[in-house]
C-alpha cells in the first residue's frame, strides 16, 4: 500500500489550502491580521520556544501566507517555503542565514540586472562577496570556489536573456564542495523546470511574475529541498550551533530537513522583517491555481511570436532558446521541455532609434519594467533599466543599444504579432 | 512494512490508537528535540512517561521519570526511542517483556535498527523508524501547515479543531497524500552521508 502522489495541477490547486476549520471558507480566506491569540500562557510559551507549531505575529507568519508556503513548496517539490515580501527579499533572506561578514558566494554572471546590483553593492556592505562565473563556461563555478564560499546561484532561464544553466553540472560543482545550490527559478516557474530534481538544495522565487501571474502583487519564496546536511561541517552556525535567540536550540537537530526554512523565518524573517502582506499572499495563490494553463499558453504564444520575429526584415536576431539553433536549445529541451519560458531579447537592426520608436508605438504591449504579466510587456533597456551605464557594460549586461525585451502575455497570439508589426512599421 | 516510507495511513492509525507513550532517553533540557517533541505530545493529550536513569525520581514537565521501561507501573502502547539507533534493540527486548505488550515502537527521526524492527514486528507490533511523532502528528493533523511546511497531504474537508483553543488540531482529518515527496525521502536517505 503506497499513498497516490497527485499531479502538478492537483497540486497547483490544493497543496496548502482545506477548508477553513471555523467557518468552512473553501477558498483561502485572507486573514488580515497583525497578530493571533494565544490558548493560554503555556501556548504562548511553546510557540515562542519553537515548541509547538503555530501562529504569534504575522511579521513571522500568517496562515493565508502559510498556504502560499506550503503551494509552493509542494509544486517544487520541497520541504517547506517561506514567503516574503519581494523576490529581492528572499535573496536577502537567504544569503542572511548561510553566510557571516567575510564570506564569499559564486554566482552565474547572466542574472537579472536587480540581482547583480544587489550582489554587487547592497551584499558588499553586509560583506557577503560575490565572485561572478560564467554558465557559458561551468568549469568557471568550480574555479571561484575557495574555502569562504558559502553557496552558488544561477538562474534556471535567466532574465532576460533566456540563458538556460546546466543546473545539474553546477550542482555537481557544488557537491563536490560541500556547499548548497541556490537556484532562482522564477522565469521557469516549477511547471517547466523543477530544479531541486537536478540537485538545487535551496529555490527562490519572485512570485511578482509568471506565479502571481497577473501582475498585481509583490511576493517572493524560498523553498527548502531538504537535502543539504547543514550540520556535517559546521560551517553555517545558524543551523548547526546552539542559538542564543532560542535558548539554545540547534535548529538542523530540531527540524530535521526543513531547517533551513525555519531558519529563514524564525532567524531571518523576525529579525530582518521583510513580511508578505495576506491580501498579496491570497492574489498569489489565486494565481497560483491556474499556473499550469497560463505558463503553457505563455510558452506557446512566444513560441509563435518569436518564430515571426526571427522572419522580420528589421530584426537582427532572437534569443530565445525555445527556437531551433538557439545556442540554449538543447539545454531547453533537457531542463523544460513543455517550453522555454515567455520572456526574451531581441534586436533591431534600427539601433537605438528603432528600440525607442518600437516601445513608443506599441499598443497592445504595455512599456513597462516588468515580466510575467497576463498582459504582453515590452522594455527598451538601454534608454531605461540600463540607461546609467556606459555603452560597453550595456552590451555586457545583455542590454546594448539594439535591445528589446518583450515579456508575452496570455492575449491572442495574431493580436500580439499584429501590434508587433504595427509597431515595427514605425520603428 | 516497508520502513522507507510509510503510507499516512498507517503513520495516523498509530498515532490515533495509542494513548500512553514512554519516551526512552527524553532530556530533561528544555532546549534539547526530544524535550520539544514530549511537551508537544503531553499538550496534545497523550500521557507521557518519561524513561531516563539518569533523571530516576525526578519530574519532566510535571511527570515522574523511571529509570528503565520494566519500572513503568501501567500499560505503555507505545515507545519511543530517542536514542541512538545501536541502542534500540535492548530497548526493544526490553519493551518485549513488558505485560500487556506495547502496540507500537517508535524510533526517532535519524534512529534506524532493522534488527529491532523485524523482532518487534515478529510480535505483532507495529513499527516507525526514523521519523518524529511530533513531525507526524503536525502533518497529519496540519498544524505544520502554519510553519509554511510541505505536510503532503491534500484535502476538500474540514481540519478538525482538538478543543483546547483553537490552534491545536486532531488527527481526525480525512486525507489523501499529496505533494512530491522525492526530496524529502533524498533527504532522508542522505541523513548520515548526504550532501
Ligand atoms: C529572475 C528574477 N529574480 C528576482 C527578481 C526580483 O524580484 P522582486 O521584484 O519580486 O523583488 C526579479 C524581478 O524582476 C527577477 O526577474
């Protein structure tokens, strides 16, 4: 007798959530309130002990929340999740709980821009240093380690330039260092790409994109794997040596495998406070459950998008690794076969002139700097999210001149085209 | 019963028939996991007896400790071994002499001794290696929900509250499983080499 594992888009809609056990509210009711009420004093003892499982303050969580958590945690596949207020968030989160001041970490060089900047400048001040690697070339992982590096991050498809890690070669990599992989997987989402299969022993997202889907919420998760054994070496004391926070507790001996979430929540969350709203928790998981039919119709309609845009006489070139020939496209194929994500570059043979006029003429496309919307969105980073450097780092980050990015939405594909062409014409 | 994974049936049917159980090697520490998972339980309304011959006479969290299973003077349905797993087999002789017999042996999560295992289980008694009944019990009745954990369960019906205030359950709760367990069952396979 073995219990029936349930499919992703069961999953999608149930994993978390049951009917409320006060009023029988199906749907996840939003519980919009600072703080909960203790049974009695002993119950308040416990749950500030870490004794008993339980609401205190929602800056530390929140049952609408915890839906969310525990959603995510099931479509990837892990232990447990933890929801905060911004992708930038669990980052933060994250590298708080694994490294000290000093500490070094390997990161994929193709990220997207904010991650670079926050690695760059935000984490040097905590003195949590990165040392960049190229995907394009793994063995470049394996050179960065030395005996400070606390982890490794990559992008399974990295914004924007659609670039697809070997996630199982970098996590090999980090294997054989004894450290855990971080992979930020929120261009694929898990219906396309499920990386603790390939060996990720931490996944965070910005549910802001393809989970929330709707473009209407700020949101981000860490999902614990459960594999990494936290306590063999000693080297991340806020799991495997006695907090002076909790009277002593060691959290890896407490919580087993999914420490690292508690830690992230009762270490990092209650200390640093970046808390998700409720009511963003809830339009996330109202997202969520339809994330399976969205993510494949994305998929599909910049299928089709792209196919026409490799075809326009003002186009330079594509990048996007759903396409046959694309320098991705085997690892596409490999890492998410159901398709290869709805964000790409593109550019124009125009320069910058055409990128400027294209954004300018759309009008199905909304110009703005996000992706993972319902809606198609188009940005032109070099005259906006990049506009601040000089042409050569533009080209370096992805973002020359003649660069567009477009983020294709759940409209019909002919009207997404048409608005292309339209546009074009102008450019 | 296959001891690398059991079905949440046989997890709940446990939990939900015993009612006394006799933690062997419980810390009287109150920063240690074993002191976590028997405060838990006592609060969940099991009767809790602590075994530890270091702590003979003394009380846990209000309850007399005895220092071997053989002293325990009322039936026990089930032990739980906090110790290390070398050490479950005397346990479970031990416990095998014991009259009326215990329905159930409980090791700890990281405890595992097949030997152990295949005499209890030759004596009618069923068996959890390598598990924490406060982990379980927090799954099956969808307390751990709150901690943002993947309980692998699924459900259309009602938790049931446990009284007692409204943040505690019972294990009442109709399930079917859910959620993909392949990491955590990694997990714990990888518990002494592992990554
Ligand atoms: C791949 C990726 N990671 C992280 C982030 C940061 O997320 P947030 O904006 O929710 O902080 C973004 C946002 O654009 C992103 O695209």
């Amino acid at each position: 007798m073995t219990d029936r594992i349930p499919g992703f888009s069961t999953l999608a809609i149930h994993a978390g959530a049951q009917p409320d056990p006060t009023t029988g509210a199906r749907a996840t009711p939003i519980y919009q309130t600072t703080s909960f009420v203790f049974d009695d004093v002993d119950h308040a003892a416990s749950l500030f002990g870490l004794q008993a499982f339980g609401n205190i303050y929602t800056r530390i969580g929140n049952p609408t929340n915890a839906v969310l958590e525990e959603r995510v945690a099931a479509l990837e596949g892990g232990t447990a999740g933890l929801a905060v207020a911004s992708g930038h968030a669990a980052q933060v989160v994250v590298m708080h709980t694994l490294m000290t001041p000093g500490d070094e970490f390997v990161a994929s060089k193709k990220l997207y821009g904010g991650s670079i900047n926050q690695f760059n400048h935000a984490f040097k001040n905590f003195g949590w240093n990165v040392v960049w690697a190229d995907p394009d070339d793994i063995a470049s992982f394996e050179r960065a380690v030395t005996p400070k590096t606390k982890a490794i991050f990559t992008e399974s498809i990295a914004n924007p330039g659609g670039v697809i890690t070997d996630i199982e070669a970098v996590s090999a990599i980090a294997r054989r260092a004894s450290i855990p992989l971080i992979v930020d997987n929120t261009l694929a989402t898990p219906y396309l790409c499920k990386p603790i299969d390939y060996g990720a022993d931490i996944v965070v997202h910005s549910l802001t994109k393809f989970l929330g889907g709707h473009g209407n919420s700020i949101g981000g998760m860490i999902v614990d794997a459960g594999t990494f054994n936290w306590s063999r070496e000693g080297r991340y004391p806020m799991l495997s040596e006695p907090r002076p926070e909790y009277s002593g507790i060691v959290l890896h001996e407490t919580f087993g495998n999914f420490a690292f979430a508690i830690a992230c929540r009762v270490l990092g969350l209650r200390d640093i406070g970046p808390a998700l709203s409720p009511f963003n928790a809830f339009l996330i998981l109202t997202g969520i459950e339809t994330l399976p039919l969205r993510m494949q119709r994305h998929c599909d309609n910049a299928k089709q998008v792209t196919e026409w845009l490799v075809k326009h006489n003002k186009v330079a070139w594509v990048s996007y690794p759903g396409l046959a020939g694309d320098k991705y496209n085997a690892l596409a194929k490999k890492y998410c076969p159901k398709g290869a994500g709805a964000v790409f570059t593109f550019g124009l043979k125009g320069g910058y002139d055409a990128g400027v006029k294209l954004v300018s003429n759309v009008k199905l496309f909304s110009h703005l700097a996000n992706i993972g919307d319902t809606r198609s969105l188009i940005i032109h980073p070099a005259s906006t999210t990049h506009r601040q450097l000089s042409d050569a780092q533009k080209v370096q980050a992805g973002a020359g001149p003649d660069v567009v990015r477009l983020s294709i939405g759940l409209e019909d594909p002919a009207d997404i085209i048409a608005d292309l062409e339209q546009g074009l014409g102008a450019a | 019963m296959n001891h690398d994974s059991y079905p949440d049936s046989y997890i709940r049917g446990i939990l939900n028939t015993v009612k006394t159980i006799a933690m062997v090697g419980i810390s009287p520490k109150d920063n240690r996991p074993s002191y976590f998972a028997f405060k838990y339980l006592l609060e969940r309304g099991y009767r809790m007896i602590p075994v530890n011959p270091g702590q003979t006479g003394k009380d846990i969290l209000g309850q007399k400790v005895y220092a071997k299973l053989a002293d325990i003077p009322e039936p026990v349905d089930m032990v739980d071994i906090f110790r290390a797993s070398q050490f479950a087999l005397p346990i479970v002789q031990e416990a095998l002499t014991l009259t009326p017999k215990p329905q159930a042996i409980w090791m700890q999560l990281t405890v595992r001794n097949d030997e152990a295992a295949r005499l209890a289980e030759a004596a009618g008694l069923k068996v959890v290696m390598n598990r924490c009944p406060k982990i379980e019990y927090g799954r099956l009745s969808s307390e751990i929900s709150w901690m943002g954990v993947n309980s692998r369960t699924l459900t259309s019906k009602k938790a049931q509250l446990m009284g007692k205030g409204v943040q505690r359950m019972s294990l009442n709760r109709t399930t079917m499983s859910g959620g993909a367990t392949d990491a955590t069952d990694r997990a714990q396979r990888d518990e002494e080499g592992g990554h």
